[in-house]
C-alpha cells in the first residue's frame, strides 16, 4: 500500500466515523436505533450506492467477531453485579432453554408458512433468536426499567449468544446433524468452560491490577481491554464460549473497584462506539439491495412468528416459575431485541458455502432492520403502558480511585450527579470511616478545604483521601448516602 492509498484510505475512514458520530445525535433526537443509520451508511456507499464493491463475508466475520468482543466486554465493565446477581438463574433458563424453544419454534413457522426445508428452517433459527448485547445495552441507557428486569436483560443478552453460535455452526454443516443430546452436551460444556476461563481471567486479572500500581492512568483501560481478549481467545482455545468468557471476565473487573475505573470504562465505550461503526457498515456495505426484493415478505412472516409467538412463548415457558408478573414478561417478550449478531451469524453460513446462504442473509437483514425499527422505538412506551416505568434514569455517583503507593492510601474523586442525596449533607454527616476524610471541594471552578459543617451540594467534586484498609468502606458509604441520604444505615450502623 502507497502512502497515497493510505491518505485515501484514513480520509474515507474519518468521513464515515463523522458521519456515524452525527448520526448518533439524529438518533437521540429522532427515537431511530443507531445501528439502522450505520445499516443505511454501508448501503449509501455500497455497489447500490456510491458503487464501494465489497463481497468478503470472510473478514465481515472475523471483524464483526472482534467488534462484538468489544462491545460485550464495555456491556460487561457497565454492568452491576449487585443488580443481575438476584436474575442470574432466570437470565441462564432464558438464555439457554429459552433459546432454544426460540429456534424451533421460529424454525417451524419458517418451514410451514414459507416453505424453506428443514435444515434451513433451523438455521434461520438459530440464527435470529440471540438478543443483540449492543442494542440492548443502547435501549436500557434511555429507559428507566427496574433493576430486576434490566439486569436480566442485560444478562440474558451476555449469555445467549454462546449456545446460538454453537446451534448455528452445527446447522451450517453440509453433514448430517448431530443428535440432540450431542447438542446439548456440546452448549452445557461450552458454557461451563467459557464461565471457567472467565472467572479465572476476571480473578487473576483484578488481583494483579489492584496489586500493581501502574505508572499512567491510560494503561488501566488497555490493561482491562487486554485481559477481555485473553478471557476470550482462552475460551475460544479450549473449546468453550470465547463470548460467555468476556462477558463474565469484564462482569468481575467492572465491579472489582479497580483504579480509574471510570477512565477504563469510557475508554471501553470509545472502542464499543467505533467496534459497532465498523461492524453496522460492514454489513451494510455486504448487503446488495437489488437482489432483496425476493427475501421481504419471507423475513416479516419468519419476523411476526419470532416476535409474536417464539419470543414470548421462550419467555413464559422458562420464566412463569420464577414468578414475573404477566406485564414484566410482556416487555421481556417485546425487548428481546435483534441487531448485528443475527447479522454476523448470517455470514456463517455464506462462508461455509451452505446453498441458499445468500437468500438466509438477505432474509436476516430485512429482519433485523424492520423489527429493530419497530421494537426500539415503541418499548419506552410499552414500559410506561405497562406501568413498569421508573421515569428518569438516575446517574451513579462517580467514584474513580487513583493508587498512592508510596502512602499506601487511595485519592477518590467524588462526583455529586444531579439528585444525589449527598447534596444538603455536612461533611461531618457523612460519617467516613476512620482513616478517611473529605480534604477538598471544587464547586462552579473554585476549590476550597471544608471543615465538618461544609454544605455539599449537587454537581460539586470531592477529593477523599482514604487508607487502603478504609478504601472499600469508604466507598460503600459514600454510595449509601447519595442514595438513601445523611440517615442511611443509622439503624443498621454503618
């Protein structure tokens, strides 16, 4: 490659990131996904288009793989222990049982209203009945459910993609099909060593981190991202869920207390952004309008079966034990959102020369554009229909620790968001554990030391410099007065 190739290259690369960038601001405004914008982008300059030739569904896999690596573990590092720890069993039922009435019962509509044979019916399947990690993740930042019901979501999301990948590929071989039991002891085994890997990585990888105090603050995020790729090539190696491994690894760091935290998690954010961006226009660069026309009505007959009928049946026959009320379970049906797994799983069998790839690719884009279009916008109002609202989102205190190694302490930065009920509080009435203490304020760009009867306010910023024994506590009260107040935890002592 010349020089000139490579400042043709970065121009046309930093247009289309620019262009994305603006879409994400039209999205916010207009209530469209992100991801149908970046979907239109790769079409717009496509061979339909702009006339950009691209027909590799070889390197769209192994990008899209990539992408949704990073997207998994910014959705791992955002997500709170505390809240998906209640749902786990449900959000496992619903990922693995739940998948698979999806595909069979999806697959049966396919077989009997369109008319595909069997192996195709079930690739079809498998291939539409993952939640998208990146859609969902986007939709449960804009609204307010509650925490059970968003952290099942956001867990099921997490988990879900490793027994369709596995369903996918078996479906995509040319060769009979595997018993049913071979299957299923292939998912089960799956699932448990990508747990394993994930939990050793995530462990291992906090312990050191925490352990070590690093030179910069920009080598944390790198050092976490570096630690979500081994958890997955390691998964991936030894036969496991290189997806479930990242998931779970990035689950354990995010909630590790581990220094600039916020510093790794915008961080991951950034490269979700760009892996998203990348992904979407790859996909719509794959696509070639022209020869679609064939596939519309097929994907919204197998679409109508997945969303009205297979989606809530998965939810209601593997969720009814667990007690959700019938309005929790209808928007668990209707959230059960599709984006760029089914997409990416479509290249799977375009690379495997499976007959007919091209039609289940073209069947899958329509899919996904046309129920993502319907489902994305309307679930903030079935929320509110159903009464499950919360109205407005709250922010989490913003809490980032930076090492003091040699006083062997901690400097926490403290931000008040609009609402923290830390705001009206003396410093006294905090009530920090002993080796910890309020040692500056910064409030509309003035810094100034409190003293015990300081105000605090919203939107001010607290140093608190603490012992690395008090670290922990400290932060858990801190967490504990922007929610419940100066009086949180007097009965129950600190």
């Amino acid at each position: 490659m010349t020089v000139d190739h490579l400042n043709k290259l970065l121009l046309e690369s930093s247009a289309v990131l620019l262009v994305a960038v603006a879409a994400v601001r039209i999205s916010t405004r207009s209530g469209l996904p992100s991801l149908l914008l970046y979907l239109g982008i790769g079409v717009a300059i496509g061979q339909n288009g702009l006339g950009v030739t691209f027909n590799n569904a070889e390197l769209t896999q192994v990008l899209g793989y990539a992408a949704l690596v990073v997207i998994l573990a910014e959705g791992g590092l955002k997500t709170s222990w505390r809240e998906i720890k209640p749902v786990m069993p449900a959000a496992t039922v619903l990922a693995t049982v739940g998948v698979g009435v999806s595909v069979f019962v999806t697959a049966a509509g396919a077989h009997w209203l369109v008319g595909l044979d069997w192996r195709l019916s079930l690739l079809l399947g498998a291939i539409v009945s993952s939640t998208d990690a990146a859609a969902v993740f986007s939709v449960l930042r804009t609204v307010p459910l509650p925490a059970r019901l968003s952290g099942l979501l956001e867990a099921e999301s997490g988990f879900n993609d490793a027994p369709v990948v596995i369903l996918v590929v078996a479906f995509a071989t040319t060769g009979p099909f595997d018993s049913w039991y071979v299957l299923v002891g292939t998912i089960l085994a799956e699932l448990a060593i990508g747990t394993v890997v994930g939990l050793a990585v995530g462990k291992l990888g906090a312990y050191g981190l925490r352990q070590v105090a690093l030179p910069s603050s920009g080598l944390y995020p790198i050092a976490v991202l570096a630690l979500a790729a081994l958890a997955y090539a390691g998964g991936a190696l030894l036969h496991g869920s290189g997806f479930l491994a990242v998931y779970v690894c990035s689950v354990l760091l995010g909630n590790a207390k581990l220094p600039h935290g916020p510093a790794v998690r915008g961080f991951a954010d950034g490269l979700a952004w760009i892996g998203q961006i990348g992904m979407f226009v790859l996909l719509g660069l794959l696509c070639t309008p022209a020869t679609m026309g064939s596939a519309v009505l097929p994907a919204l007959v197998i679409g109508l079966v997945l969303v009205l009928v297979a989606r809530p049946l998965s939810v209601v026959l593997t969720l009814t034990s667990f007690r959700l009320p019938w309005q929790e379970q209808a928007l668990l049906s209707w959230a059960g959102l599709r984006g760029a797994v089914p997409i990416v799983l479509a290249t799977i069998p375009l690379v495997a020369d499976v007959p007919r790839a091209q039609d289940v690719f073209n069947i899958v884009f329509i899919l996904v554009v046309v129920f993502t279009l319907v489902q994305g916008p309307t679930l903030p109002w079935l929320a509110k229909r159903l009464r499950i609202s919360e109205g407005a989102i709250g922010q989490d205190l913003g809490i980032e620790s930076a090492p003091l190694e040699h006083l062997h302490g901690h400097l926490l930065s403290v931000s008040l968001a609009p609402g923290s009920l830390i705001s009206g509080v003396e410093v006294s009435e905090l009530r920090l554990p002993a080796g910890a203490a309020v040692t500056l304020v910064v409030r509309e760009g003035s810094s100034f030391v409190p003293d015990r009867s300081t105000v605090l306010r919203e939107k001010d910023e607290l140093l608190v410099v603490t012992t690395a024994a008090a670290e922990e506590a400290t932060e858990r009260r801190l967490r504990a007065v922007d929610k419940g107040g100066k009086l949180a935890g007097w009965l129950a002592g600190r």
